[in-house]
C-alpha cells in the first residue's frame, strides 16, 4: 500500500479532453485555422501561460497571453462546472485509497477556477489533503518531476512511497525518475504516445475498475 497517490485531473480524473479538444478547435476557428497533427502533443506538458504563449507565437497572433488565457477560461467554465464527468470508478476507487488510509494529492495544470467547479461537481473535492498546481512550481511543466515531488511534499511521503496516476508521456517520464511508481490512464488525446506509456509505466488502465487494489 502506498503512504500518498497523486492525481492528475485533465485525462485521468476527469473525462474532459474533449472539452479542450473543441476549444482548440473553435479557438484557433475564429482566427482562420485548424488544429494542426502536433499541437496538442507539444503542449500536453505545458502550464497554462506557456500555452498560450507558445499558441500566439506559432499562429503569430497579436494577441497577449492574459488575453488568451481569459478566452479559453471563459469557453472551458460552463463545461467543468456543468458537464465534465469523472472517468468510470473514480470516485469508488477515491473511496477505498481514502479508507485504507492512503493520503491524496492532485498534481495539476489546471486553474482553480476551472478544476474546484469540476472536482465539487464529480464529487471528489473532499477526498484531497493537498491540490499542486504548477503554478505552485514556478510555472516549470509536467515534463519536470517538480510538480509531483512538491505534492508529495505536502502529503509528507517520499517519493518511493507515492505512486501517480497520470495519463500523459511527459508526466509518466518524470514522475517514474523521481522514484515514483505510475500508473497510465489511457485518455484518446494521448494514443500517439499508447505503446511507449505502456512500455513505461508501471501499470495501464482504461478507467478506475482497472486500478490497481494494494495489499
């Protein structure tokens, strides 16, 4: 059994990929483009600014990245305070880490403004000691083990007693260098990177009823 899980919200806990898939989708509609092959892989590490940064300088927008992010804040907030869903078994498998005395962390990229709306709506707020933005790491992105090594932190464990729940590459990659053991959430914004998770990870699921029960 570990001492502390960290949780990823946007692929792991939260079924809400879509949701950004339709804002990049109608973001970048309303300025004359598509959403390129690779866009979502190059920022699916990345905090929010930098997205947005790295956004306006690919498309050349004359746009500044408060401006942008207040546009994908106010498109996303209906949807994470309304109608994302946790991924099958959440908040089962929530219960069981929680009664068996396992402390739990979120390690996000999300605002606040978006993901406590969602967390209260899924019902899973209350299940979480701490909530580790990037943000809280210097905006330094999950391609950095520094996000989830703060959450563990804060959980009072050591990295070899955490184990990560996470469904993208770049946080798999870190979090596993760090000591910790991962487990991959398979989410279909990350299926070009399928078999090197799955070669990476300490274990795969395709919603809760596949995690893992400690003894």
């Amino acid at each position: 059994m570990p001492k502390a899980a960290i949780f990823d919200l946007d692929g792991t806990l939260l079924d809400s990929m879509g949701v950004w898939d339709q804002i990049d989708m109608d973001f970048l509609a309303r300025r004359g483009f598509e959403v390129p092959a690779d866009y979502v892989p190059t920022i699916s590490a990345m905090p929010f600014e930098q997205v947005a940064a790295y956004t306006i300088e690919r498309f050349r927008l004359n746009e500044t990245p408060e401006a942008v992010m207040a546009e994908w804040d106010d498109m996303a907030h209906e949807a994470y305070a309304t109608m994302v869903e946790s991924k099958p078994g959440a908040v089962e498998y929530l219960t069981y880490l929680h009664d068996a005395g396992v402390k739990l962390g979120v390690a996000t990229s999300l605002t606040p403004s978006l993901r406590e709306p969602a967390m209260k709506h899924v019902g899973i707020f209350d299940f979480f000691t701490t909530i580790t933005s990037v943000d809280d790491v210097h905006g330094i992105g999950k391609d950095q083990p520094d996000v989830y090594l703060l959450a563990a932190s804060r959980l009072g464990a050591e990295p070899c007693e955490c184990v990560v729940f996470e469904d993208i590459l770049p946080g798999i990659r870190s979090a596993k260098s760090v000591g910790m053991r991962v487990w991959a959430m398979h989410d279909d914004s990350s299926d070009a990177d399928w078999a090197r998770i799955c070669a990476l990870a300490d274990g795969v699921m395709f919603d809760f009823h596949d995690a893992p029960r400690f003894l």
